[in-house]
C-alpha cells in the first residue's frame, strides 16, 4: 500500500469515528495537516456539480439544504490544489496580573465566519490551521437565550455569570452575555442596501457564486416592499448589474441574481468604490443604508494595498453607510484583509459554506445582521485585586483596546444588531492563589490599598459597556458589578447557556493548542458540550458536538501514523 492510499484510507476511518458517511472521502485523497490547509494528494476529476433548486418557499430551500449540508464541504469540485488562504494570525492571550494591570479593555465582536470555516474544513476531514480559529467567533455564533433588555431606551441588558473552571481546579470563570434589543419586522427601518458581488473566474464553483446566488434568493424573499437594493459586480472591470430597486419588484431582482456569471480578474478596490459611490447617491436618511461584499480571495486589480483599503473604508464609515463581508471558498481567501475592512467600515463577517449557512446569515438573521442598535460597543472589565490576582480573556486577540479607548468616543469599535448577542469569557486565578504564580516584590506592593471602606470589597470586578446610538456621537455608558458571593460553587450547576458558551470555548482554546487546555480531551469537551445542549430546534448544538467528536477522530488517525 502506497502512503497516499494509507492517509486515504486512515481518514475515512476518522470520518467512521466521527459518525459521519466515509463515502464523503472517497472521490479524493489529501493529508492530515496543521498548517495553511495545503492539499498534498492528488484529487480526482470532478464530478457534475448538483443542480440549483427552484427556489420556492423557505420551507423548501431549508428541506434542500439539510440534505445537502454534509454534501458540499467535501465535494471534489471545491478542492484547491494549493491553499493560500490567508488569517490573522494574533498570539492567544495570557495571564495579566491585577496588581499590574486591574482593566481589561475591548472591542465586541459579532462575527460568525471563524466557526464556519473551521466547520468546512473538518467536514472534509482536515485540521483547520490554528489562525483560522478565532475562540469569540466561534462562541458567538450560536443563538443564547440570555437576559434581554426591557426597552429600546437602553438597548442592552448585561448579565453574568461566575463559575468553576472545567480545566483548571481552583481557577474560576467570569462569563459576560449582552443581549441587545430586538425589533419586530413592522418596526424596523427601511433597507437601502448595495451588494457588491466578485464575478471574477475563481468564483466558478459550486461553492462560491452559485451558492451566494441561492443566498441572495433567500435574502430576496425578507425585503419589504419599500427596501431598496441594487447590485454592482466586480472582475476585470466593474459594472451596475442592477439599479436601485425597491423590494417589491422581487422579480426583477431575482432575474438580475439569476443572471450573475463569473470571469475575469480581480477589482475589488474600484468595486468598492463604485458601491460606495452608488449607496451614497442614493443615501437613505430613514433606512439603513449598507454595502455587503461577497468574495473568496484577495483584490489584485485597483485599491490593492490593505492600509489604503482599511483607510478608504474608515472613511466612508463617516458617511453612514455600513459595511458588511460574506467570505466564501477556499484556497484564495483572504480572510484577515476581510476582518480588517470589516472592522474599520462599522460591519461584520460571516463566512458562507452550505446552503443551510447562507439561510443562516442572509434569511434567518438577516434582521440583527442588517439593523445596527448601537455603533462602537466597548467593554471594559476592572477587576478587585482583593479577590483576583490574575486574568486571562479567552478570544478577542484581535479586538483589544487600550484602556483610554474606552472613554474616547473617536475611537472605532463593533457595532450591534437587533437581538444580537456577545458573549465573553475570562479565566481568573483568586487572590488567595496570588503566591502560585508571582514571587512578592521586595521593593513594593503587589497589592492595591483594601477597598472595604467603600464598600466594595465584596465585588470580584465590575463591567462596563460603552455605546453610540445611530446617528449619535456620544456614547453612554452601563455599568455591571460582579459579586464574589454570586460565584457557583460546582460547573454543573451554571445555566446551560452559559455552560455550553465554555464548552464552545474551551473547543476553539484546544483546536488553538493553547496551553491552558493542554490536559483537556476533546471527549471531555464533546461531553461538557452535550450535558448543556438543551434546547436545540435548528440542530446547531448538536452539529458542534459532532465536530468535537471529528477532531477527536482526526488526532487519533495523527497520532496513529506517527512512527
């Protein structure tokens, strides 16, 4: 047996384990890698990529895409030779001691593409590269039930949680959920929106234009008669596929969908300057007017340079048009470009691997993705040094801030969409294990002066959260304090929510290799993952238990072809 038809082999084994067909690894052969995602095998000619569905009701599209839905990642025609995909690659965070450093500071994130990508590729039977892991996104991507504020007056309720680390005795975890405010379909403003669409030749396959197309067809049917949208494309050149349209002429709109080909180069930079252009012109001051930009890879034609891209964006944040980015394929995509522009343009990203997932971002939650509640959303966590000696903020490597930042309305951060939720988690060592991890200084105090004359010193931390309403320049502020005596005093007893909220965590924390989760087994995740699914109508819960239980598969087939 040759060593490709031995990894073939091994990994349809994994599949086996996993609980998912090994007929998904028949039609190619590849290697387990942990690095960019780089195919070493030779793949198989490519098979007819299955027809579109007539797009009928939603009802019907959600029947096709769950059959579909472990049919396309795996698909011959969607494998890239060579892999240059391309990640923000920030180091995991550490331990900060209070004495040193009592404010944690940052940005929220609702970003969803991170799990998606990450579930495409061990779908396929593959390891993702440890960049394309980012722990906040993966958390938030699935719905939570929590607290939810009582009144668009305050748009956000903030609630937490304190609880013993599944993966560090003695150690504890301070879980923050916001929840925002959700508006009803009657309620919400008018959409003005311009979709920016790379037509250039790599979005041939099934897995890029074909499938944004079905999106878009979900996306047609939740406008409002009185939306607008209009789309520009982008490959060589760029063109206006379809003037601003009101959503009641949903069949112009589709017929403009339906007619969408790829070919050509790259003008993603003069694609978004035409976007731009056309949603300003047609500015809406009742609506909310935005640019969603769908693509697989890098810009090589026009705006080219990342710096003046992310300058040309923050720019045009100031003109109240916001900014969205749907990620899709493999093998080109530029991921950490799309973050970038994501963030400075007041937007999110999401990354669109099956149909069931463009349902997800462009049907399902189109309303919280579409309407922002709030710009620059900053949290700020100061702890007691009274009862914490350290901390440790799980995600958000490339969401931080300085603690100036918080105060100073000038600065960027995420915006938030109706009903959105944002969940961060910190790991905290309590002061009585101040010694385990410091010798004490000779020369000073590790510790501030008590604080039990204020009358606080019962409180591990305090959370704040600082928001712009649209159209506002001053941001206000909530304030959140955490008291010690709330901890649980068993991991178990905490809301399944949350619970589940760590599980996901401590998943991305081992997918990362980081060393705080070094002795936890994905089993053990799989199992604190599946004690905490609860409800679970749109199956999301339990296709995160089978990707744990796929990794577990794949470390195994690794460890068992080392010699």
């Amino acid at each position: 047996m040759n060593s490709s038809t031995g990894t073939s082999i091994t990994l349809a084994c994994a599949l086996l384990l996993a609980g998912c067909s090994s007929s998904q690894m028949t039609m190619r052969e590849t290697a387990v890698a942990e690095d960019a995602g780089a195919y070493r095998g030779p793949v198989a000619a490519p098979a007819p990529a299955p027809p579109a569905p007539a797009i009928q009701s939603r009802a019907g599209v959600l029947a096709y895409s769950a059959s579909q839905r472990a049919i396309m990642p795996p698909a011959p025609w969607l494998i890239v030779p060579q892999a240059t995909d391309k990640f923000p690659d920030k180091e995991a965070g550490k331990a900060i001691l209070v004495s040193e450093q009592p404010v944690s500071t940052f940005s929220t994130d609702v970003d969803t593409a991170s799990y998606a990508f990450v579930r495409r590729m061990l779908s396929a039977g593959r390891v993702p590269p440890p960049a394309a892991v980012r722990v906040e996104e993966m958390v938030n991507y699935f719905p939570y039930h929590y607290a939810a504020p009582k009144s668009s007056g305050q748009p956000f309720a903030v609630s937490t949680e304190v609880m013993p680390s599944p993966w560090k005795a003695g150690n504890q975890l301070v879980h923050i959920a916001v929840r925002g405010y959700d508006i009803h379909t009657a309620e919400r403003p008018r959409a003005n929106v311009v979709l920016l669409v790379d037509v250039s030749g790599s979005m041939m396959p099934q897995d890029r234009l074909p499938l944004l197309k079905q999106g878009f067809h979900l996306m047609a049917e939740k406008l409002r008669d009185d939306d607008r949208i209009a789309i520009v494309t982008y490959a060589d050149g760029t063109a206006v596929a379809l003037e601003p349209t009101p959503g009641r002429e949903r069949r112009k709109i589709l017929d403009a969908i339906d007619g969408l080909r790829a070919g050509g180069g790259t003008a993603g930079g003069e694609g978004l300057q035409r976007a731009y252009a056309l949603a300003e012109r047609n500015f809406d001051r009742e609506a909310v007017n935005r640019v969603m930009l769908a693509t697989d890879g890098d810009f090589n034609v026009g705006i080219t340079d990342p710096r003046q891209l992310e300058r040309f964006i923050a720019d045009k944040r100031k003109s109240g048009v916001y900014l969205s980015i749907l990620g899709v394929g493999e093998g080109n995509l530029n991921d950490a470009l799309m973050q970038r522009l994501a963030q400075s343009g007041n937007g999110n990203a999401a990354y669109i691997d099956t149909l069931m997932e463009a349902n997800k971002a462009l049907g399902e939650e189109l309303g919280s993705t579409m309407f922002p509640i709030a710009n620059d959303v900053k949290v700020q966590v100061e702890f007691n040094p009274d009862q914490v000696a350290a901390y440790r903020l799980i995600g958000y490597e490339t969401r931080m801030l300085q603690r100036q930042d918080f105060k100073d309305d000038k600065v960027d951060a995420g915006d938030m969409g109706a009903g959105h939720t944002v969940t961060a988690i910190y790991e905290i060592t309590p002061a009585a294990a101040a010694g385990t991890l410091v010798d004490p200084l000779r020369y000073g105090r590790d510790k501030a002066p008590k604080t039990s004359a204020s009358g606080k010193n019962d409180e591990l931390c305090l959370v704040r959260l600082r928001y712009k309403l649209p159209g506002e320049a001053a941001s206000r502020l909530v304030e959140h304090p955490v008291r010690a005596d709330s901890a649980r005093t068993r991991f178990e007893a905490a809301p399944e929510d949350q619970r589940f909220a760590v599980a996901v965590a401590a998943f991305g924390q081992r997918l990362r290799g980081e060393a705080p989760l070094a002795d936890t087994s994905y089993e053990q995740i799989a199992a604190m993952a599946n004690a905490a699914r609860g409800p679970d109508p749109e199956g999301y819960r339990a296709e995160f238990v089978k990707l744990v239980r796929m990794a577990d598969a794949l470390g195994k087939v690794a460890q068992a072809g080392q010699p």
